[in-house]
C-alpha cells in the first residue's frame, strides 16, 4: 500500500515528493495514536506541561506532573489571598473521571489569609489529556476583598517536561 502510495500514474515521484508523502503519513499515523502530535509537529508548544492565566494582579500558573496538577498562587500590589474564603477547584461533570480526589474542593485555613507563594497539589488519575479547571479565591487590598474566577486549561503531563513546577516568588 506504501508503494502504492509512492508512485505516480507516470510510474515514479521525485525523492522529494516521496519523503513528503512519507512525512504526511507519520503526521497522520502520529495523530491518530498521540492527541497532541500535531501541534507537537506544528511547533506549538504542547510539551510544556503548565499554563499561566493573570488577573487583577493575582497570578495562578499550573503544572501537569505525573498523576497530579501542581496549583501556585501569588499576588502582587500588596494583594493577600483570603484563607477563610478559600481556593475552590471545580471541573466538568464529564471530567470528574480524570481526577483521584473529589471535586470540588475547597482549600482554606483558620488564618485570615495564605502565606503566599501558595501551592496546592490535586491529584489526577495521570494520563496525556489536558484538563480544564474552574478556580475562584478571593483577592484583599487593605479595604476590601474581591473574588477572582479562573478558567484554565492544563496541558497534560509528559515524561520529557524539564518544567520547574515549584512555586516561587
């Protein structure tokens, strides 16, 4: 069938149209077995293995690692992260399946606020899918606070990713 593939009705095609043939092929081969080869191929960035969204000077950046998504949260402008209010993590209905712990989950403390860099681990089921995750906290200046919603899509996790997924300031 490869043959096939490789000959023209005139009976032959350049070298050059044959590795193009053969590079379509993997592309569509790589495809069907890995959901993010193509972009993989295309050159965008579908092995960096976190995502980081910014907003009203609270700042979330998740990292996929193996079997769990690593959230660090930081804020700027003399901004605190309200611990009573508390991080809460949802997802999907139909992503419930992809997670190793009940969502959603909120995350607080009996401090009025979290120390910050704040990092919060949820453990997954592992696997090469990216996972979309609906954040709310609150955000306080000296007069008041003010809830800030995230929605951030995470790549999925590859082994080959050098990401450093540690939280800093």
């Amino acid at each position: 069938m490869l043959l096939q593939i490789c000959t023209s009705t005139a009976g032959r095609l350049t070298i050059r149209k044959q590795i193009s043939a053969l590079r379509f092929l993997l592309i569509l081969f790589a495809t069907a077995l890995i959901p993010n080869a193509a972009l993989a191929i295309e050159g965008a960035d579908a092995t960096r293995g976190y995502e980081r969204v910014q907003s009203d000077g609270v700042m979330l950046e998740a990292h996929a690692v193996h079997d769990q998504i690593v959230f660090c949260i930081n804020a700027e402008k003399g901004l605190k992260i309200s611990a009573q209010y508390g991080v809460q993590f949802n997802v999907d209905q139909a992503d419930l399946p992809l997670w190793s712990e009940p969502l959603p989950k909120t995350v607080t403390t009996t401090d009025w606020y979290f120390d910050l860099p704040l990092r919060i681990n949820l453990k997954t089921h592992g696997g090469l899918r990216e996972r979309r995750v609906h954040v709310d906290l609150g955000a306080c200046s000296p007069s008041h606070c003010t809830p800030i919603t995230f929605q951030i899509t995470v790549p999925p996790y590859h082994s080959g990713d050098k990401t450093n997924e540690r939280c800093a300031n």
